[in-house]
C-alpha cells in the first residue's frame, strides 16, 4: 500500500471525496454519541448506586435508546456510503482498465489471464478498504481525540496514560503493516501466476490430448495450487497474529487505565460517576485504533490489485501524454495541419517510413529491450526483421503501429510523426500477428473484417493469394479461431490483411510470424501475394525463405 490513504484513488473521482468529507461528518457525530452514552450510563449507574432507586430511571433509559438508535443509523450510514464509493471507483478503475489495455493491445508486460484476475476478483477485494478499513481509518482520527479530550477534562492521569499507550498500537500497526504488505505482494505473485498456469493450461488442453500429455499436467497445477494455499495461509497467520498483538497491547492499556482509577475510587481521590465516565470512554479511545490494524488485512488485498491496475492505466496515459489527436469528426478533418501536427491525409498516404533512436525499457528491467533502433522502410520495400527471441522484434512492431510509446525516438512517415495522429496512421496499416484473433463466424465474415462491404470475389481472391484456395469462404469459424488449424488461421488473417491492402486504404503491412506453420507451397504463396501488393512491409520471421524473399534483412537484438 501506498499509504494509510491512495492519493490516486482520491484523485479519481468525486466518489472516494465525497466519502471522505461524509465519512469525516459521521465519524464526528458518532464520536459524540459516544461521549453522551458513556455520560449517560455513569450517570444512570452512580444515581442507582448511591440512592438504590429505580423510579427516576426513565429519562436515562430514553436517552441511552437514542444513542443506541442514532449509533445504528450511523452504522447504516457508513455501510451505503462505503457501497456506493466502492461501486463507483470500481466500476471506474475496470473501464479505464479496459481502455488502457485496448490502447496497448500488443502491450506483453500484462498477460490477459492476468488481467482478468485483477479486473474481477482482484478489484472486487477493494470492497474491504471501502467498507472496512477507510471508514476505521476516519473514526480512528476523530474519535480518540473527541474522547481524550473529554477524558482530560475529567481526570487528568487517565488522559496521559491514554496520550502515552495510544500512540504505541500505531507503532506495532506500522511494523506489521510492512509485513503484511510484502505477503500480500507475494500472495498476489502467486496467484497471478496460477491463474496464468490454468490459462495456458485451458488454451494448450486439445493438443495436449492429442499426445496424451493431459493428465500429466495435473501434477504441474497442484503444485501451483499448493503454492497459492501456502502463502495464502502465511497472510491469515499474520493477520491473527498481528490481531492478537493489537488486542493485548490496548487490553493492557484500558487495564492500566482501569487499575488507576480503581485505587483512587477506593481511596476516596475520585468519585464514582467520575470514574465510571472514565472507565467507559477509555476503551472507545483504542477501539478504532485497534480495528484499524485489524481492517488493513481486509484492505491490503484490495489496495495490492488497485495500486497494479494504477500502474496499468498510468502507463497508457504516459503513453498518450503530448498526443493531441487530430478532430476526425466527417467532413471537419484538416486535411491540412497546422504547424507541428500531422497532416490525416498524410499519414493514410503512402509514404517513407522512418523509426528514429527507439528506445524502450520495461518496467523494471536492467537493460532496454530496444536501444537507439533506427529503420527507414521504403513505399512498397519488403523489410525482414530477424533476431533472438526476446530480442525486441515483435516490441519494435508495436511501436511501429502506435501502441507503445518509447522512452526516447520517434516514428515517421512521410516526414509527419505518427504520435500526433495514432488512430490516422494505424488506419493505413494492416496487421497479422502471431495469434490473429478471429470471433465466430465464417471465414467469409473474418477476412471482411479488412474491407467491410467487400464483394465475394474479392474475398475469394486474396484469400487465394494467401494459400487458401482449398477453404470454404462458409466455413464456420469457432471462438478464438476453434477449427481451425494454425496454418488455417494464419492463411485466413494473411487474406484479411491483403484485402485490407488492397481495396481497405492500407498502405502499409505489418506481420508477426505470418508463414509459421505453413507448408513450402502456403509460405511462398504468402511471400509472392506481399511482393506484389505493392504495399510496404515489415515482417518479423526466422524462416529462411521469408527472409530470401526480402528486400532486406534487418537483424534486431543482436549486432545491427
């Protein structure tokens, strides 16, 4: 956590602000209620005690019913603010969550699996800082100090032993924060990685069956499970733990406090109403302070995925930082920019591109995965990039296309930085990656995608060019691409991406691996079908005759 308060989640929004203020104005009332309950009941008590009679009870008994009453509404109260700021950030930090990813697609730092864990259940965690741990945190400011004071006015040894004691549960609290913090960073690692093992597991399950490996999985998923059981259980051991440390040190406390003023009650140095509002208010001045520490548990989950989804949506915005997108709004699109943007008509033009000093580093990483590249590709050049894998190739391609931004450098075309208009230059590209997604429908329907309206030739003839000629433009297409081979698909997402070349407006092809799994007689077919598109394009490939059949051969990650 990042402190006892997100300052970003108090940012977002006028939900967590107005919970705050709200939670401020109750936290002061309930702490005055409890002032007068603790009046009321010594009272009460020291008037039965000293006169044994129970006839003038009833005005006591009213007002004691009353603050009972009024701490329930109060109680209410904190629950429907809690329910509605915790909807509210939640549906907010999801949405921009979804956007962020959908402005990074090829953004590989963040696996989907991953990012479902931290969408759902990951978030939904965040119902324990709202409900629990922030509301504790307001009446743990308001309500020791409403109560010391009116304990000092009262007695004032009792107020200076609760100044003294106080102070030590936030101490402790500090110490088995940090703590609990690491556990939960590792608990969280654990269980993103179980959730990524289940993922792969799910995705690989009919090729596994093929071979007969299945079962032999099972052993690899319990011993991720077992992982995540374990430090799940490390979290609950400090939580007790830690709750049992908080409890004795301020049961000690009020016991100090109880001690003191039952000498003084017996020597005659203290009344007994006295000492009875004392003895009253004291615990209420180290119960917040206590569920404080006892709450951060509930909270230190949920603060763990909001501070990932943060980091998530804050690297999207710097990514966009200094964007200014052109008004693409009909016939109000300058076609002509203004000094320092880029021209629309430009950038859907074809035209030299050129990659100048990328530089990229990830997160956390010793050394840049992509250091000072420069690359110029010609209007209708074929363009290689080979290299070790994790070398940057596929990195550089989503530079390339807009979305990632580098640290240093920038892309050009036709002279116009691309980052000035994204949406503009990713409209004159046509991409095939190395898992082209594919919805249910026909493969008729998916190559479309490229040229929507597109006639039926059409769509007969690229995919032709792409090796398919055997396919049926009717076949039924499955989610995520079912039945459909890896040639299959990769021939079908090559069609969409030359019909999108052809009759789309493209000018520019982008492909990640575009002939794996293709046979000689599929892989030469794709090579001669971009050759003759007369598109430019960049193509990340290992495969020898991919390479051949460039125009040049750029190696990435390696000597350049």
């Amino acid at each position: 956590m990042a402190g006892p308060i997100d300052a970003r989640l108090v940012r977002r929004g006028r939900a967590t602000r107005f919970f705050l203020v709200a939670l401020a104005v109750v936290g002061a009332v309930q702490a005055g209620a409890i002032v007068a309950q603790a009046q009321l009941l010594a009272d009460a008590i020291s008037h039965v005690f000293a006169t044994h009679d129970l006839n003038g009870m009833r005005g006591w008994t009213l007002g004691l019913a009353g603050v009972f009453l009024l701490r329930a509404a109060l109680g209410w109260l904190h629950q429907t603010l809690a329910h509605h700021a915790s909807a509210a950030v939640k549906a907010g930090l999801r949405r921009d969550l979804a956007a962020a990813r959908l402005s990074r697609p090829l953004d590989a730092s963040v696996s989907s699996s991953t990012l479902v864990t931290l969408a759902t259940q990951g978030l939904d965690a965040l119902d324990g800082y709202y409900s629990k741990y922030l509301p504790q945190l307001v009446l743990a400011v308001v309500v020791p100090l409403v109560v010391g004071v009116m304990v000092l006015r009262q007695d004032t040894a009792s107020a200076v032993i609760i100044a003294v004691t106080l102070p030590l549960i936030p101490v402790f609290m500090a110490l088995i924060g940090w703590t609990t913090e690491q556990q939960v960073e590792r608990r969280w690692k654990v269980q993103t990685r179980l959730a990524n093992h289940f993922a792969d597991l799910v995705a690989g399950l009919a090729t596994l069956q093929v071979f007969g490996r299945a079962r032999g999985q099972l052993e690899g998923l319990r011993i991720t499970e077992g992982r995540n059981r374990d430090e799940t259980m490390r979290t609950l051991r400090i939580s007790f733990l830690s709750s049992f440390a908080l409890e004795l040190l301020a049961t000690l406390s009020v016991a100090l406090v109880a001690v003191t003023v039952g000498f003084r009650v017996v020597f005659a140095q203290m009344d007994l109403r006295t000492a009875l509002f004392v003895l009253i208010l004291a615990p209420e001045a180290y119960l917040p302070v206590r569920q404080v520490g006892t709450h951060y548990h509930d909270a230190a989950d949920g603060m763990a995925a909001a501070d990932q989804a943060l980091g998530i949506i804050e690297a999207s915005r710097m990514d966009s930082a200094g964007r200014s997108g052109a008004d693409d709004q009909g016939s109000g699109v300058p076609e002509t920019a203004p000094p320092g943007r880029a021209s629309r008509s430009v950038l859907l033009s074809p035209g030299q591109v050129t990659l100048e000093g990328i530089r990229l580093t990830w997160p956390g990483a010793p050394a840049p995965v992509l250091d000072d590249v420069d690359l110029t590709i010609a209007p209708g050049e074929v363009v290689a990039l080979q290299g070790p894998s994790g070398g940057g190739k596929s990195t550089l391609l989503a530079v390339l296309m807009g979305f990632l931004a580098p640290d240093s450098g920038r892309v050009l075309h036709a002279g116009a930085d691309t980052a000035e208009d994204p949406e503009a230059w990713r409209a004159g590209l046509a991409w095939v990656g190395q898992q082209p997604g594919m919805p249910e429908a026909t493969i008729a329907a998916n190559i479309e995608m490229g040229c929507p309206g597109a006639s039926r030739e059409r769509l007969r003839e690229v995919l032709d060019l792409a090796g398919g000629a055997e396919l049926d433009l009717d076949r039924p297409v499955g989610d995520e691409a079912e039945g459909l081979s890896a040639g299959e698909l990769r021939r079908v997402a090559t069609a969409r991406a030359l019909l999108r070349i052809r009759h789309g407006g493209a000018h520019l092809l982008v492909m990640d691996e575009p002939t794996a799994g293709l046979d000689a007689a599929a892989e030469a077919a794709v090579i001669d079908a971009v050759r003759t598109s007369g598109a430019g394009a960049v193509i990340v490939s290992h495969r020898p005759a991919v390479l051949a059949g460039a125009d040049r051969v750029v190696t990435i990650g390696g000597v350049r």
